[in-house]
C-alpha cells in the first residue's frame, strides 16, 4: 500500500492562519517535511513528525531532488506524509515541481492551499492588493532575479506599464536595481511602496516610502528576507487607517 501525500500551505506564520484542514492532517500524519519559512506555524508540528529539508547547520540548502526523493520513499513506506510549505505551496514555493514528481513515480497526493504572504503581507499592514479606486490589477512577481539581465525573466517594463499593483516575493536583495529599473521604465518616482517583513510572525515589521526612497527606508529600518514589497498607490492606504489598525488578534489596549 502506497501512502499519500499532501501538499499543505501553512499560510504566512501565524499558526492560527493554518486552515483547518491543515492542521488536521498535520494531526494525522506519520511525517512531516517542513523548511524554515512557515515560522511559528511550526509549532504546531510535534517534533517526533518533524523532518527539517531547509537550511542545514552548515548553511548548504538541502536539494530539491532530496526533497522530492524524500517524499517518494516516505509514500512508498505507506506513511502519510504532509510537505508543509510557507504562505501556498504553489506560489513560489516549487510544489509544482514536487507535484509533477510525485505523479511521475506514481504516488497519489493532495494539494491544500494556503494564505499567500503576496496578499496577506500587504493585508496586515493596511494595504488591499486591490482597490477600486487604485488599480484592477495585481502582479505576483519573483524579486529574486537580476533585473537588468536581458533574459530576465521579469518584464519590468511591461509591469510598469500596467498600472495595477506589483507584489514582490523574495525581493529584499535587489530592491535597488527593481525600483531603478521601474523608474526607468516610466513609473513616478513617488508612487507609494511598502515592505512588510514577517507578515503575521510576533516580530513583524512594516516600512513605508516611494520608489525613490524605498531602499534607504529599507537601510534605515533593517529590513531582511523573509518579506514582501508591495508597489503602487495602495500602499499609502496604509497611512490613513494604521492608528486604528490591529494584527495578531490582539485585544484593544487599555483605554481604547
Ligand atoms: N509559498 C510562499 C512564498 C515562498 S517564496 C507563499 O505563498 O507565501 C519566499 C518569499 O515569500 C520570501 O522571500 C518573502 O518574500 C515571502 N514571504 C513568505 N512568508 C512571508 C511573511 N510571513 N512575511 C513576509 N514575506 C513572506
């Protein structure tokens, strides 16, 4: 009897962002591989299903094919198997990948989705990654890239042309050259950009500036990966509801 397995988003770290069914087969599971990125959510793992297939001590990243391999074998073993991936398992987060594998080696399994730090990031810092009076459009891009290499991957260009927002994943690193290449590419200097850094984790953090100024925010605030940068007027609707604004499922402080 060949297991199954599951392919489950753990939402952006808050462990009560898991969906409910998410955490049932977390519940059920034999094994579960994680990396680092679900954050907090990793708590609700018990560590005798555990398997860490992120960073290792050493720093080396444990290889896709590890990975992918791991899955096969653990189904082979008839164990009910849960890949836990940070935000969607389908948004950057190479489940495509895994699940083109597993059918391959003919190993049945499931895809459970997740909230996507793309709109969940944006959301808990104020910003609606539309709005009708903004835009109708939003594109979920890799900022992983170099964005001046002609095979680029990222169209830019035609990014800026669209008007709608940009939502960057992985875009920490090379938020300079973006944001110069955008510029060059026609968008106003001013036009409003936020980066929120662990989205719904007890440490999160928002910075808020324009294209132009963005990456001495970034500087000026510390700024580092894991975090989302979210580009275009949306991201002022920040600055008129944040003093009303509350994440985390806190209460109101005293005199509220
Ligand atoms: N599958 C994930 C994305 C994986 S790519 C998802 O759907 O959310 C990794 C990138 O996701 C990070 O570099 C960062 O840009 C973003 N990310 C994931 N969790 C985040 C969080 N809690 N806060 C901010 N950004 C996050």
């Amino acid at each position: 009897m060949t297991g199954r397995v599951y392919l489950v988003g753990s939402g952006p770290g808050d462990p009560e962002l898991l969906t409910v069914k998410a955490k049932r087969l977390i519940e059920e599971a034999d094994v579960v591989l994680h990396d680092k990125l679900p954050g907090p959510a990793l708590a609700l793992v018990p560590d005798e299903k555990a398997e860490d297939v992120g960073k290792r001590a050493g720093g080396d990243r444990t290889s896709q094919q590890y990975t992918n391999d791991r899955l096969v074998e653990l189904a082979e073993q008839g164990k009910t198997v849960v890949r836990l991936k940070g935000g969607d398992p389908f948004v950057f987060g190479r489940g495509g990948e895994e699940m083109e594998h597993l059918a391959d080696h003919g190993v049945e399994f499931e895809y459970v989705p997740g909230v996507t730090a793309g709109v969940a990031g944006p959301g808990v810092a104020g910003i609606p990654v539309t709005h009708r009076d903004h835009n109708s459009s939003v594109s979920f891009v890799t900022g992983h890239e170099d964005p001046t290499k002609d095979e680029s991957a990222v169209d830019w260009g035609a990014l800026a042309a669209t008007g709608g927002t940009i939502v960057v994943y992985m875009g920490v690193g090379r938020l300079p050259d973006y944001t110069r290449v955008l510029m060059e590419e026609g968008m106003d200097p001013e036009t409003p950009v936020a980066l929120v850094e662990r989205a719904t984790w007890p440490d999160q953090q928002v910075a808020v500036g324009t294209l132009d100024t963005i990456v001495e925010v970034r500087d000026e605030e510390g700024i580092e990966p894991p975090a989302i940068t979210v580009i275009g007027p949306v991201a002022a609707t920040r600055e008129r509801v944040e003093a009303f604004l509350r994440t985390g499922g806190e209460p109101p402080t005293e005199g509220e």
